[in-house]
C-alpha cells in the first residue's frame, strides 16, 4: 500500500520542490499541501494522512503547537518536523508535541523519502545532527533516585499539571487552568520529561501514575 502524505509549509518554492519529491517516489501517495498551519488544521482531518511534513517556522500558529492540535484529530498520524531549527528546546517541544522525527531542510530527497517508510515501520527519523544533540541531551539528565516514586521526582506543580494531562487538557486549557501562560506550561512538561525520562504524554501518565 502507498503511503498518504501531507506538507505544512509557507516557503511556496520550497513546498513546490518537496510536492514535486513526493510525487516522484515510488510508494507514496501525496495527497495535500498547506501553506500555514491554519489551514492544515481545517482541512488535514478530511484527508486522514498516513504521515505529515510539519514546518516548524509557520506564520501564525507555529507548526510546535499545529502538531498538538492535529495529533487530537488524527491520533494514528505520524508528524515528522522538517526545518531548518536545530535549537534543543525546539527539539524537545516538537517531540512532545506528537512529533515522531526531526529533519533538517537540507536532506536529500533520497534521505526524506527514506525518512518517511522508516515512519511507518515504527522508528523515528532524525538528521544525524539532531539524533547526536537528543542522545546527547538524556546523557546529561540525571534519573530520578531509584527506588523512589515517580511522583515524588515531581513538584507540586508538576504533579498538577500531569494531573491535568491526564485528564485530557490541551496545553492552553491547562495554562488558562491554572492562570498562567502557555510558554510557562510547556516549560513545565519540558521537566517533567526530563524527571521521569519519557518521550510523550502517554508515557509521563503511565509512568506517574504506576506508582502513585
């Protein structure tokens, strides 16, 4: 079966080239592109993508919080972040978000479409770069006392907020919750990724709630 694919990205000759990629490739199914994240989030669900292209730097919503959004509509879609960001934070928010890669625009065409089916195939594609700065990154972190409670690693507010996770709250319904800003919200999940060592909302839930 060919893969559907979708692309969020304002460059207009930029998106032509890769439409023209995806076109080209043996196995893939290109279905829609998009030029800013609103109209992604409108139209997107209609097409039900096996995989999306996700500009980082979108005019508007930016294509961080394009991806949470999406991800509630489109649970079984795989996001893989295309940009040309290598900032760590970026990084780290894109793959809380619900992304499952990371490439930089200057991947060959060979290098995107191999990305893609590795997607599929369960893994998650990274630049080389980006691959290093992530495992870098857990390298440095310091796990949570062994033999203590997940819970415990968390503050108060953590707590909270992974509380609120659960409970199915978006991140700006948690920041209006909870009376502060959005930015302050994802610094919060942020650390508490970094506490217990997980990758995504699920994984925090499960591993919190395990030994609450």
């Amino acid at each position: 079966m060919s893969i559907g694919v979708c692309i969020v990205e304002d460059d207009r000759p930029l998106r032509a080239i890769f439409v023209d990629w995806l076109k080209q490739s043996r196995g893939i199914h290109f279905l829609k592109d998009y030029p800013n994240a609103e109209v992604a989030i409108q139209d997107m669900p209609s097409c039900s993508p096996d995989v999306v292209l996700m500009d980082i730097h979108l005019p508007g919503v930016d294509g961080i919080e394009c991806v949470r959004l999406l991800k509630d509509k489109l649970p079984a879609t795989l996001f893989i972040m295309f940009t040309v960001y290598e900032d760590d934070n970026r990084i780290f928010d894109a793959l809380a978000a619900g992304a499952c890669g990371y490439l930089l625009k200057q991947t060959s065409k060979t290098a995107l479409i191999r990305a893609i089916r590795d997607a599929v195939d369960g893994g998650s594609p990274m630049s080389s770069s980006i691959a290093r700065r992530v495992v870098h990154s857990f390298q440095c972190q310091k796990p949570y006392q062994e033999g203590k409670k997940a819970s415990e690693a968390l503050s108060p507010r953590e707590a909270e907020i992974l509380r609120l996770l659960a409970g199915g709250y978006l991140y700006k319904e948690i920041a209006d919750e909870l009376g502060v800003a959005e930015p302050t919200v994802n610094s919060h999940i942020r650390r508490i990724y970094e506490k217990l060592q997980v990758h995504s909302r699920s994984q925090a839930i499960a591993e919190y709630f395990r030994n609450v």
